[in-house]
C-alpha cells in the first residue's frame, strides 16, 4: 500500500475501520455469522434496535463491499435471504482480537473514565 503525507490517508487500517466498524456492521455480521442465512425479518428481530430503513440501508452497504450476499427468490410472496460471505467470515479472526482485547481491556478503559471524570 502506498504511503501518504496526509495523516488521515497515512493509516492502512484506516479504510478497513471505515467498513468494518460503521454503525450497525458488527452486529449484522456477527448475526449472519453466528445463525448463518437469514430473511430481512430475522435479521430484524435479533437486533432489536435497529431501524428497517437502517438495516436496509447497512446490507446494501455491507453487499456493495462484498461481505454480505443476497439472494433473490422469485416466489410468491417473493423471498429475500442474506449471508456473510467468505470474505465477510475471514473478519472472524479480528474480532476475535478484539474480544480478547474486549475482555482483558475494557475494565482499565473504565477505570481510567473515572478516574478522568472525577478530576473535571
């Protein structure tokens, strides 16, 4: 990958936190990954919190970066399923960093808010 002046550019990882950790991505993700092929309805009921428009708006996001497939069945009513896709699935080992990270992590990022907040 070339290098840049600009700092914001000089970062590698910097497009691959633009993809991967939008509002929304991870959860839709993990889901996918963990039931595996679901319809829009599913997928609406295990993340409780999101928006239709959102979530519509996310897996067409996440199908245009190639992480999320989508499969049309011409059926009445018509059918509609999502499925991580290989290149969706090779994100496991990152997350599972991250998990790692999460879980020896957090507790110390916790403290240290508190410890910020009560100096203010």
């Amino acid at each position: 990958m070339k290098q840049s002046a600009d700092p914001e550019l000089a970062c590698p990882v910097a497009p691959v936190v633009d993809i991967v950790f939008s509002r929304w991505t991870t959860p839709i993700l993990w889901a996918l990954n963990e039931y595996g092929r679901q319809r829009f309805v599913e997928l609406e009921r295990r993340l409780t919190s999101i928006t239709p428009k959102v979530l519509t708006q996310r897996l067409r996001q996440l199908e245009r970066d190639g992480l999320v497939s989508r499969t049309y069945h011409a059926e009445v009513p018509p059918r509609v399923e999502y499925e991580i896709t290989e290149l969706g699935a090779s994100l496991g080992p990152l997350f599972a960093h991250l998990t790692t990270w999460a879980d020896a992590s957090l507790g110390e990022v916790e403290r240290a808010r508190r410890a910020y907040d009560a100096q203010r």
